[in-house]
C-alpha cells in the first residue's frame, strides 16, 4: 500500500479510507450479523441498487477496494477520463463552423 501513498494526496486519503471500509466489512463479508443497524441497512439499499444479496454486495465492496491500483496517469485529461469512464460517455454534436475569413489588411 505504501507505493500508492507517494503518488499524491488524494490517492493516499482514497487508499486510507478503502483500506478502513476493508477493516470494517472484512469479518462480514460472508456474513452481516455484528453490523450496525444504519450501516446494514445502507448495505442493504446498495445491494438492491446493484441487485446483489448484501453477502455479495459486501464481497464486491471489499474486491474493488482491494483491486491494485491502476497505473498514474500521464496528463490530467487521462485522469479525468479514467475518474468518469465508468459512468459512460456523451456525444456531443460538433457545431458547424463557418470558413476561416481572410485578414484584414490595412492600406497604410
């Protein structure tokens, strides 16, 4: 975990944090006696959403956290594409654009 720490802030908070959601769900994952009302039935709602039983939506919760880390991005725009790709992508109409106008030039 520590090769991830180096990378930037934010990375080392998203690794902390996944790392402490693991702590938690890990004596759960094949079972969801000891969890907290709250915290079951926010588990619960998330597993109906991905229409998963909690066992397995909790199986899923800790594998995508413990997945290695995909490798840095080289530029922003590849971090931005990555951060959004699973959410899908847009079309976007290209306007149409008029032909490049002569310049102007001046009769000085």
């Amino acid at each position: 975990m520590s090769r991830f720490c180096h990378s930037s802030p934010i990375a080392a908070s998203v690794v902390s944090l996944l790392s402490f959601l693991a702590m938690l769900l890990l004596p759960f994952a094949g079972s969801t006696k000891g969890l907290r009302r709250r915290t079951k039935a926010k588990l619960r709602v998330r597993a109906a959403h991905s229409g998963r039983s909690m066992e397995a939506e909790a199986r899923e919760i800790l594998r995508r956290a413990l997945e290695p880390e995909p490798a840095a991005a080289t530029d922003l725009a590849t971090a931005i594409r990555e951060l959004f790709r699973p959410l899908g992508g847009v079309e976007l109409e290209r306007p149409e654009r008029d032909p490049i106008r002569e310049p102007q030039t001046s009769n000085r």
